[in-house]
C-alpha cells in the first residue's frame, strides 16, 4: 500500500480523490511547500554557469602574468 508523501500515512488504492495523498489536506501542504519554494527542481544548467564563474584565484595570477 502507498504511503502519502506530506504525512506517511498509508493511503488506500481504491481511494483515487486524492491521489498520491490521503487528503485534501496533505495536497495543500504540498502545493504550500511549492509554492514557497521549499521544494526545488535542480538546475544543472544554472549550477555550470554559476561554476564558470567562479575563478580560483591560482589561476587569475597565471593568467594575468
């Protein structure tokens, strides 16, 4: 049996109203969570930008010379 992903609690396979969650409660946690960005999709392309950015400061001497 499925677990809801707000609270754990075991959630009833015929009971679809809700799905994945046990209630209208659980969904609303969860769309909160979102919404206040507490949950993240990651962003590899974001993340290498912010990498290329990022100079050690051993190589700025070297290619300053």
């Amino acid at each position: 049996m499925p677990k809801c992903p707000t609270c754990d609690k075991q959630v009833a396979l015929n009971d679809e109203s809700y799905m994945p969650f046990c209630s209208e409660r659980c969904k609303m946690i969860d769309l909160g969570k979102w919404l206040e960005e507490s949950y993240t999709i990651p962003d590899d392309m974001a993340q290498q930008i912010e990498e290329d950015n990022v100079v050690d400061p051993v190589q700025r001497e070297v290619e300053e010379e």
